[in-house]
C-alpha cells in the first residue's frame, strides 16, 4: 500500500508540474499580447455571419489583431458591435475602411481593414473608452447573399436570352446528328489526313537527302574547280618562264636550239672569253752578201 501511494503521489506532482508549466506559457503570450494590444469598436450595419470570436483581424491581408466579443446593440437590433483587440502599431486612420474577409470556401470570415492614406492623421483616442470605427454595409454582407445575389444575376441573364440559349442548343444538336450521319465521310477524311501527314512526311525526307545529295555534288565540282584552278596555275606559271627565256634569248626562237643549247650559250655568254695565245715566229732569212764579201 506505501509503495502505491509513493507512485501517486510522483504522478500528481509530475501532472502539477506539466501543468503549471502549460498555464505559465500561457499567461505569458497573453499578458504580452495584451500589453501590445490596444481596443477598438467596430460596429457593422448588417449580418456578419461567418465571424465569431478569436477570429482574426487583417490589415491590408496581414494579422494584426483578433475579434474578443461580438454582441447586439439593443437600442438598434439591426447592428452588430464587434470588440477588436489590434496591434498598437497598427496605422489606424479615420478614413480606415472596414468590411469582412471570407476565407476560400469554407464561410469563416475575418475583419478586413484597409489602409487609404498616409496623411490623414491616427484615431485619437478618449480616456477609458475605445475607439469606434463603422463597417461598410456593402461590405458585410456574407459569402451565402453574395451567391444568391450572383445566381439571380445568372438567373435573370439566362431568362433575357432563352430563345437564344434554345436555338443554339438546337443548333448544337443538328450539327451531332448531321455529324453521326456523316461518320464514314468523316473516318475517310480522317484517313486521308494521315495519308497526307504520311506523304508530307516522305516529301520532307525526299527533300532532306536531295540535299545531301546536293551537297555532296557541290563538294565534288567545288575539288574539281580546284583541281582545274591549280593546274591552270602550273600552266600560267610554265608559260610565263617560257616567255621570260625567250626574252632573255631571243636567238633560241630565231636560230632554234634546245633548251640545252640555250643554256649552253648562255652559259658560255655568262662565262669570260679565253686567254689569247702569241701567234708563232717565223724564221728570218740571212741577208743577202754585198760587193765586197764577192
């Protein structure tokens, strides 16, 4: 019996401890969240179905608030009094517009201010008392009137142009009934579609290898002009060493003569002249005897 009474009492004290823990953390977000936040009155002209309390307050779409008490002004039943607790730095100005935010689908609305000016100046505010701020009665209707206003609207189009709306029905059911009676015409201008699609596509293929074709032809004439070009070359070049041995000489065109020859001549042209040899002495006679040697 002690040892269970040890494991209860370890067990209430272990739930006190979570739960004072719980309850500080608690009372400290919303202590800090009351020092932050300033009161403000909001009184709405009509329903304002889709709020309830601790839903948020939204400032040009950012959170800076929620809804602490919503009640009915009983001098006039029509009118809603909302209570907000707002961020106290919150630019809250006298032409501040105030409506409700519906939130997707679901119905769950929001109060919705809105910023209009920089240089109108803040909300003042009176000792003890919050400020008041009126919602637009356009904008507190709820998301179901909002609907059944649109649906009437649709209603009422639909009822201007119902003899328009049945001809064009009319209309769409003669042209399934002149379609379903023109199947095969239609399955054969199916086919025809794709034989075009598939001789398009052989063209295309056609055309892509007379290209390559052609390509390859003007590869082979581009070599063959080359081919002549330079050859061309070689000739001009022959002939232009021709004439430049001609000029230098001309006694090859007017005698004829090797190229050999030519070059021999001009060889020996080029070379200096032999050395003269003295032409040989001839033996002189003795002279004659005189009278007085007889």
């Amino acid at each position: 019996m002690e040892r269970k009474a040890h494991y209860a009492l370890i067990g209430l004290f272990t739930f006190a401890v979570v739960a004072g823990a719980f309850g500080f953390v608690f009372w400290l977000h919303h202590s800090s969240g009351k020092k932050q936040a300033v009161a403000y009155r909001v009184i709405f002209d009509s329903t304002v179905s889709g709020l309830h309390v601790g839903g948020n307050v939204l400032f040009n779409g950012i959170r800076v608030g929620e809804v602490t008490r919503l009640t009915l002004d009983p001098d006039k039943p029509s009118q809603v009094v909302a209570m907000l607790a707002v961020n106290k730095a919150t630019p809250i100005r006298s032409d501040t517009k105030v409506g409700l935010e519906f939130q997707g689908l679901t119905g769950v609305a929001s109060v919705s201010l809105k910023g209009v000016s920089a240089t109108t100046p803040l909300i003042e505010r009176e000792e003890g008392e919050p400020p008041t701020l009126r919602a637009d009665p356009s904008a507190s209707q709820d998301m179901m009137q909002a609907a059944r206003d649109v649906l009437n609207r649709a209603e009422e189009v639909i009822a201007d142009n119902q003899e328009a709306i049945r001809q064009a029905v009319k209309d769409i059911a003669t042209f399934s009934a002149s379609l379903a009676r023109n199947s095969d015409n239609v399955d054969i201008i199916v086919s025809d579609a794709k034989d075009t699609m598939k001789n398009a596509k052989e063209a295309t293929a056609s055309a892509r290898t007379l290209m390559d074709n052609l390509d390859k032809r003007t590869e082979e004439i581009t070599v063959g002009v080359n081919r002549m070009t330079s050859t061309a070359t070689r000739q001009i070049d022959i002939a232009g060493r021709a004439i430049t041995d001609l000029a230098h000489n001309p006694q090859r065109f007017l005698f004829g003569g090797s190229g050999s020859s030519s070059s021999d001549s001009s060889s020996s042209a080029s070379s200096p002249p032999p050395a003269r040899t003295p032409p040989a002495r001839t033996p002189t006679p003795p002279p004659a005897p005189t009278r007085a040697q007889r």
